[in-house]
C-alpha cells in the first residue's frame, strides 16, 4: 500500500531507542490515520487544522450533528460497526489542555451526552459502546476528538487502539476524564 515512512515526517530521526519505540507503537496504533494525518502537513493551527475545517463546514465531510459548541461526523476509518467522532468547534489540542474546571467538565459532558445521543439512535441494536478519547502522543490529531464507538469493533483487532496503556497513557474513557476535570466542591473539606 506504500505506506509513508511516518518515522521520519517530522524529522525527527533520532537514535534513542526509547524515543523510537515509542514512535514505533504511535505508529501501529494509528496507522489506518497515516491518510489524515498527511493532509495536515503544517504543524497544528487553528487556521491549518483539517478538523478545525470540518467544524467550519469547509469540507464535503457530512455533520451528523451540529450546534453552537460541538459538530460530529463519522470517522474516516471506522473500527466499529458505528463509529463518530465529536469535536469541540474550538480548537482545543488535547486533552492536556482541558483542565478541572467548570468550562472543561461542561464541554467534555456535552460532548459525551451527544454522542451518545446520537449512538442509541442510530445503533439501537447494540448493547456495549465506548465512549473516550486518545491521550498524547496516541492521538492522531492535534484537535480534541471524542471516539463514540458502538461495538464489536470491526475487524476485533482494532480493540487494542482503544485500551488505556497505564502509565503510556493510551485511551481514556470519557467517564474517567469527566473525573479528572469535574470541579472539586468549595464546601468538601
Ligand atoms: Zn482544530
Ligand atoms: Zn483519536
């Protein structure tokens, strides 16, 4: 399939063995987004930023959903029988850059609430979803996305790209970051 030497893209061609593996591993977790990933050849930006594009519908990409903070649209790549991705139409990178707070715990629940919204209506049949998202450096996309998956994951290999990888960070459950970011109560002592 000439698949593009993505070890090299960003110059990067650095001998630390630990380094490299770990490019290793990025690699064979996002491997079926090597496509999206060259379209978006400038470093991240706002302005260069091919989900930033969708949420402004400058793309033929069709919205499965779209209000005043969140647009969703299937994923390039399906690893499930429904597989959507919400985003946030601000251009927020990460989940690094989510922070415990009332703003970030509201847009991350809103994201999840209409994921899921969308998934019991139009996978109706299936009983086990998963909702999360990809933690640096396995995040394929420099624009935080939301993964909503209505499972079996299709073909089942495709389960390992959404597993949390414990101490490497991996995938994190919605849920779980709705923990990290949901506001500690003034009157808790
Ligand atoms: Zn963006
Ligand atoms: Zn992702």
């Amino acid at each position: 399939m000439g698949q593009a030497d993505n070890v090299q893209r960003n110059g990067k061609s650095t001998k630390n063995p630990s380094f490299y593996w770990l490019k290793n591993v990025r690699e064979v977790l996002e491997r079926p987004r090597a496509k999206l990933a060259e379209m978006m050849r400038a470093p991240s930006s706002a302005s260069s930023c091919i989900f930033c594009q969708i949420a402004r519908s400058s793309t033929s990409t069709v919205l499965l959903h779209s209000d005043e903070k969140v647009v969703v649209f299937q994923d390039i790549n399906p690893s499930a029988f429904r597989h959507y991705l919400v985003i946030p139409i601000e251009h927020i990178p990460t989940v690094r850059n989510l922070q415990r707070r009332d703003e970030d715990f509201a847009l991350v629940s809103h994201m999840l609430d209409v994921g899921q919204t969308l998934l019991r209506k139009d996978a109706p049949n299936s009983k086990h979803f998963r909702f999360g998202f990809h933690q640096p450096p396995f995040n394929s996309v420099d624009h935080l996305h939301l993964h909503c998956l209505a499972l079996p994951f299709i073909p089942s290999w495709k389960s390992i790209k959404y597993l949390s990888l414990g101490p490497l960070g991996g995938f994190i459950k919605a849920e779980k970051l709705l923990e990290k970011l949901k506001p500690l109560s003034p009157l808790t002592s």
